[in-house]
C-alpha cells in the first residue's frame, strides 16, 4: 500500500524524538520562532508539508537558466522517496543524517523521506565539514561535493551516501576508495523531485553478482519505475509518470546503455564544436581536476580557423605557464582536448546555492561581446 502524504510514519523520529502531525508542528513553530537560521527554513517547510494543500512551492537552483517557483505534488514527493528507499534498501528505524540546506528541493527530500519511510533523522546545520562533531553512525546521508571532501576520514560512520549538486571530481573520486562507505553520485533536478539515477563510486565489488563495472565506469542506473530515451537532439528524456505529468525533455546529452541506463556526455548548449570536432567539456573537465585543485572550467571561444576553441577559465589568481605544463603531462587527454588559452577571473559568478554561471562567466572575459 502507498503512504499518503498527509500521514507520517509511526516509526519517524527527529532528533531522537519520536512525533505525530500535531507535535511536529509544534516542533516546526518552535524552530520559526526561536531556531537558528537553519532551523527556521527546516520549520516553514514542515508547516508546508503539514498543511492541507496538496502541493508544495519550490524555486530551481537556476544553474541552467532563469530561476523559477515550481509547484510539486506531495504525493509525487512521497513515490520520489519511496523509490530511493527501495533502491538503497532503506527501512523504518534506520539512521539518517540531514546536513542539506533545506531551501533547496535536496534538503526536502531528505525530511520527506524521514517522515514516509519511518527514518530515525537527526539534523545538524549545513557547513562545509558535517561529519566534525558526529559522534554515532548513520545508514545514510546526502551532501555535495564540498562536504564529501572535507568529510572522507569520518565516512566511517556512514553506511550509505549519496552525493548532488556538481559532479565529483576524479582526483575526489580516488580518494574515497578505501573507505567502507558506499557512496553514489547523483543526476535529477527538481523538476524530477530530486534524483531519478545514481552511479556508484566506490566500493564495486560490493555490488555482487557478474558485474563489470570499474571506478572509471560512467554509467547512471535509473531508480525503480523510470524510463529514460533520447529524443533528437541525442538528449535524455525522462518519463517518470510518478514524479511529473508530463516527460522531461532534458538539455543533457546522454549515450543510451540499456533501457535503464545511460551515461552522461555534457549539455548541450555547452558542446564545443573545434574544427569539426565536438568537444564535451563536462568530460574533459573531469580528467583535468586531477591536476586542478581549484574551480574552473572549460569553454569555447570564437576561432577563425577552428569555428571554436578550447579555452581553460580559472577563479582567482593562477601561474598559468606552470598549469599548461602539467595539462601536457596528462596521459588521458587527446591533442583536441587540450586547452588554447588559459584565463584567470578574480571570482566566479554563480547562484545562491553555489553553483557555477557559465556564461554569466565568460561575459566577464568580454572577449565574445
């Protein structure tokens, strides 16, 4: 039987303390009121869940356009949470973690799921280093990129960890080999209430059976109840007739692997087309953070015998000679992915969850007006 949103599960706790719909909302009035800031937005969300309406307000990141106030079912977000519980195997009484700002569509999601699948969540304010003053294990937790690198020596304590928000670099990618925490990027958006596919990172032999998959291995599986096509532009279509009304035509060039996986190539209006070559710098990026410890990334400026060019945009000051010498160095990248010019800019422009503007960017070279 599905849960309905307007019931939470009796096995749900927060903070340690177990709550019905009429505590709760005392416990969200509390935070409002007198809670960190953190806790006020955790509060205005849970008076929202908890209301009779059947629909929840929520604004897009903007990191691939114009922000927006989308209207999500709460049943949608319930079938949302159920499927990640049955493809991480997640039970009522288990330990979760929620160190996610929640005025973003992630940071809902992981009190939702608490609230439907009966999750024991403890919330601990959103930073760069959740695990610092963690004391206990968790079965599972959502962070960004950022939070994983400052977190790899605590990871111990977590049994499961999903990752969103940018891509995981390489070089990170490495690093979190030897820990027993099994850890799984995410791709969705919110437009698809969170993820609709994960990639394992670490830990392959864990996943048993005949399986070939390798850490170099790109491949996003779907959650249960998705279906992925592409339409013709080579993009990825999702159909996700729980989650959303309508499919979602994505912007996200995708090779198609199998009817429920796929692996992700770059954005479209993002693909650089370099004397007949495409260039996908998503991918070409991630081979360079083995090199590059600080935030750039890759992008084409006008060229009149190439059409376009490869060019490295890097924040903050840099010596540029020393870093076109280690990119030659690199094994894995082909004469076509390597950069023509290297710039620096004093900082990025980006949204108000971090995210990084690409063209909002280059404008500041000036060199495309």
């Amino acid at each position: 039987m599905i849960p309905s949103f307007d019931k939470i599960h009796n096995k749900f706790k927060l903070n340690g303390e177990h709550y019905d719909q009429s505590t709760l909302k005392e416990v969200a009035c509390d935070f409002i009121k007198e809670g960190l800031p953190f806790q006020k937005v955790i509060g205005d969300f849970l008076l929202d869940w908890l209301n009779d309406k059947d629909a929840i307000s929520v604004r897009t990141s903007g990191s691939t356009g114009t922000p927006k106030l989308l209207a999500l079912k709460k049943q949608s977000m319930v079938h949302s949470a159920l499927a990640t519980g049955d493809y991480f195997g997640l039970a009522p009484g288990n330990t979760a973690l929620h160190c996610l700002p929640t005025g973003f569509i992630a940071g809902k999601m992981m009190l939702v799921r608490a609230l439907i699948l009966g999750l024991e969540l403890d919330l601990v304010e959103p930073s760069a280093k959740p695990l610092l003053y963690i004391d206990k294990p968790y079965d599972f937790c959502a962070m960004v990129p950022l939070q994983l690198q400052n977190s790899i020596n605590q990871l111990r304590d977590i049994k499961t960890l999903i990752v969103g928000g940018a891509a995981v670099s390489n070089k990170l990618q490495n690093k979190i080999q030897e820990t027993s925490c099994d850890i799984y990027a995410t791709y969705g958006m919110t437009e698809t209430i969170t993820h609709i596919a994960v990639k394992k990172l670490n830990n392959f032999s864990s996943l048993g059976g005949s399986t070939t998959k390798q850490p170099d291995d790109e491949t996003f599986e779907t959650l249960p109840n998705i279906s992925i096509s592409k339409d013709d532009r080579e993009c990825l279509v999702i159909n996700a007739p729980q989650l959303t009304d309508v499919p979602v035509v994505t912007n996200d060039i995708i090779e198609l692997c199998s009817k429920n996986s796929f692996k992700l190539l770059g954005r479209i209006d993002n693909v650089i087309n370099s004397g007949g070559i495409k260039l996908f710098p998503e991918q070409i990026e991630k081979k360079l953070s083995e090199i590059i410890n600080i935030s750039f990334f890759l992008a084409a400026k006008k060229d009149d015998s190439l059409g376009e060019c490869l060019i490295l945009v890097i924040e903050g000051s840099c010596d540029i000679e020393h870093i076109t010498e280690n990119i030659k160095k690199l094994l894995n990248l082909n004469a076509y992915e390597i950069p023509k010019q290297i710039f620096c800019i004093p900082q990025f422009a980006k949204t108000n969850s971090g995210k990084l503007l690409r063209k909002q960017t280059l404008h500041l070279l000036n060199f495309n007006e």
